[in-house]
C-alpha cells in the first residue's frame, strides 16, 4: 500500500464523521438518535467511493442525514474530509462490506438508498456480488421504511438491464427512469450532482443510467 494511502487510513480513523466496521454496529436502530443527536430521516449512499453524492446531497437537503457507506477508507476519506472543513454536520460515512449491511441498520430505519456507480461485476461468476442482486435487494427492502425509495446511477448498460431484471421479476413499481439521464427531461439539482467517476464516463461520451423505484 502506497504512503497516501497509509497516510488517509491513518487521518480517517480519527475524523468524528466516521464510523469503522465493528464501531458501527452499536447504533443499529440508533443512528439518529445517537450519531446525528437528531430524529431526522437517513438517507444512504451505498458504493459511496469519496463520498460526493453524500456530501452534495447534504447540502441540498439539511434537514436530513446522509450517511456514505464504503469499504475503501483512502476513498471515504476525501468526503469525510470535505464535510468537516465545511462544517457539514447532517454527514456521516461507515466504512463496512456491504452485504453485511443488516448488521448496522435496523429494519424500518432508512427513508432512501442511493447506488451511484457501483462496480458492475460483470462476470457471471460474480452475479451474487453485483448491489442491485436478489440478495441485496432483500437487504435494502427490510431497511427501508414502507415508503422508502431507491436509486441507481450507471454507465454500465448490463448492470442497468439487470437490475431492470430484478426490479421487473419482483414486480417492484418504478418511478422514474432512462438510458440517458442527461438527455431525459429527469435531471434536476438532485440528479445532477456528478461523482468523480460520472465525470470521467461523461467525458468519454458515455450514457448515464437512472432508475428509481419502491418496494411497494
């Protein structure tokens, strides 16, 4: 591992806004209460990278919590490190695996998930990993609350279509959705905060994905 690395590792085990693996697991159920010292909706941004869904939307939204979740902590700690320079106190990352998501959050406790720009996981062997597969779908649904609401953002037109799929043979309902965000009539202040990632992709004049949608 390369020295920054080493070094943001090191910088993010002690910033406030960041919570680590086993550290997290007591504010299951708790998160508002006892992380933001608030009764404020929770908003999570899965697949986070450095966090800038999950700062922007904090901005945009003070009135609710975001919490960024990763496993990456060099990646956490640019989103972390910007929330706490700028004072943005409605921010927090978790730094966990994903599919252990269950083990951190209560049932009925999260208002709205955001996937932006995940890893695709291509390959048919690593289906079971790809965010948006059976298995996590399950996870997200006993999270959210009845009326919670999810999000993807992807280049990636094969993950797109799968989770079209999944949405489809679980007869979820969909709100919104295109194969071309910034084409589509969808965008607003919301949609249109980019991700570093975004940014490359649309540099490369690739099409951005968007699919929202409930679990009933």
């Amino acid at each position: 591992m390369g020295k920054d690395k080493l070094r943001k590792f090191a910088e993010v085990a002690t910033f406030k806004n960041v919570v680590q693996l086993d550290e997290g697991k007591p504010f299951k159920g708790k998160w508002a209460k006892e992380f933001f010292k608030n009764d404020k909706p929770i908003i999570l941004e899965l697949a986070c990278g450095k966090g800038e869904y999950t700062v922007n939307l904090a901005k945009l939204f003070p009135d609710k919590n975001f919490i960024g979740v990763d496993y990456k902590g060099n990646r956490i700690w640019r989103g972390a490190k910007t929330a706490l320079e700028e004072g943005i106190e409605n921010v927090g990352f978790l730094r966990i695996q994903i599919e252990t998501i269950l083990e951190y959050f209560a049932e009925n406790e999260i208002d709205e998930v955001w996937i932006t720009f995940p890893d695709p996981q291509p390959q048919e062997s690593r289906e079971k990993k790809r965010l948006t597969n059976p298995k996590f779908l399950e996870r997200y649904k006993y999270i959210l609350k009845a009326d919670g609401v999810m999000h993807l953002k992807t280049d990636n037109d094969g993950f797109y279509a799968y989770t079209l799929e999944q949405i489809a043979l679980l007869n979820l309902p969909k709100e919104k959705e295109t194969t071309d965000l910034y084409h589509s009539n969808l965008v607003d202040e919301v949609l249109a905060i980019k991700t570093y990632y975004e940014r490359k992709y649309l540099a490369d004049n690739k099409n951005i994905n968007y699919v929202k949608w409930r679990f009933g």
